[in-house]
C-alpha cells in the first residue's frame, strides 16, 4: 500500500512540474518575508500579489486575528517562492459507486478556490513557509450527512530540469456537512515548509485523490 501511495504521489508530482518550472514563473519573486501572496477564483487558475486583504489574512490566521511579524524580518529582503495551484486539481466531484457523473448520485463536491503565502527567516541560511489553502464543499443529493476527508498534496520542486521534488507532503483536510446543508467552507495552514535561504523553488499544490479515484 505504502508503495502504491508512493508511486501516486511520484506521478503527481512529476505532473505538476511539466510547464511549471520555467524562467519566466520564477522572474521578479523577490520579495520580502512579510508579503502575502493570494489566488484568485480557481476557475481563473491564476494568483495574484498583493500585501492586504481580508481573505488573505483569514486564510493565513485561520480566523485568529491579525498576522503576528517577527521584527527581524525586515532586516533585510528575503527571497519568498512563489506558489501555484497544479492544473486540473482545484475540484473534487464525489459520486455514489458505479454512477458517476449522475447528478442525482452526487455525494458531495469540494473547491479549492483561494491560497497564500509568506515568509519567514529560520536559522541562519534558512527560510520558513508559511501555506494557506482554502475552499468549500457543497453537498449533493446524496450526501447522508457525515465528515469528509479532502486529500491535498504540497510539493516544493526545484529550478531546473529535476523531477525529484525537494519535498512532498500529503494533507488530510477534514470537514463536516450535514444532509441538505449548505456549502462549509474549509481552510488548510501549515508553517512546516523550510527551504535553503534565496534558493529558488516553486510551491505547487492541489487536490490529490491517489488510489481513492481508482477504487470509485
């Protein structure tokens, strides 16, 4: 199973560099550690800079209140990465076994529809990540009501011509919805990303079903 999960992961990965480390991507990333960087609505598939923004900040505090900025972030300019939702995986359309794409037997359908960043200094020569997903999921007709488990890969690749990401992370979301509820949002934060300082990575992410989609 191990293998299997591995092998999913290595194929997902290998998708998301095609077309994504490219000069242009990485040009004029410089930035200091406490921007924030948003995406905009996943249909569009672009993101967006800027340094304020109500939803920014919810997504990065997790609705805790303002961004708490270490003083010695301003030390000086820090290269920040930039990020990018992986194509074709801002969607999850969930059907009863043996009838997909029957409306009626519709379970439930997530989004990944916003996303942010900043960065901080660690250590000496290292920089800090800090990622923040968020979006929603309505239930279908079918939907009896229960917890939802939103499968979310994150990987950090490399410049160049290498497939082998730096590293790879796979992030169980949890949600709860009930029959005939509407849409519940959810938010993903995670600050475990630590890269060499002003070297230069991409952070792709996405929604990453794995074996679940083969089992359906």
């Amino acid at each position: 199973m191990l293998k299997a999960v591995q092998t999913v992961g290595l194929r997902w990965i290998k998708a998301a560099t095609a077309g994504a480390l490219c000069a242009g991507l990485l040009a004029g990333c410089m930035s200091s550690s406490d921007e924030t960087v948003s995406g905009g609505n996943a249909a569009g598939g672009a993101g967006s800079s800027g340094s304020s923004g109500g939803i920014v900040s919810s997504i990065l505090t997790s609705g805790k209140g303002p961004i708490e900025v270490n003083p010695d972030a301003f030390a000086s300019e820090i290269y920040c990465p930039p990020i990018k939702p992986q194509l074709n995986t801002y969607l999850i359309m969930k059907y009863e076994r043996g009838h997909e794409d029957e409306p009626k037997h519709l379970l439930y359908q997530a989004t990944l529809d916003q996303w942010a960043r900043e960065c901080s200094r660690e250590g000496a020569d290292q920089t800090r990540i800090k990622l923040g997903l968020s979006g929603n999921v309505t239930p279908g007709p079918a939907w009896k009501g229960g917890e939802i488990v939103l499968p979310i890969r994150v990987a950090i690749l490399p410049s160049g011509e290498s497939n082998k990401p730096l590293q790879s992370d796979l992030v169980s979301v949890p949600v709860t919805v009930g029959q005939g509820a509407p849409a519940e949002g959810w938010t993903m934060v995670e600050n475990k990303y630590v890269v060499q300082r002003n070297t230069e990575v991409m952070v792709v992410f996405g929604f990453d079903e794995g074996p679940q989609k083969k089992r359906r």
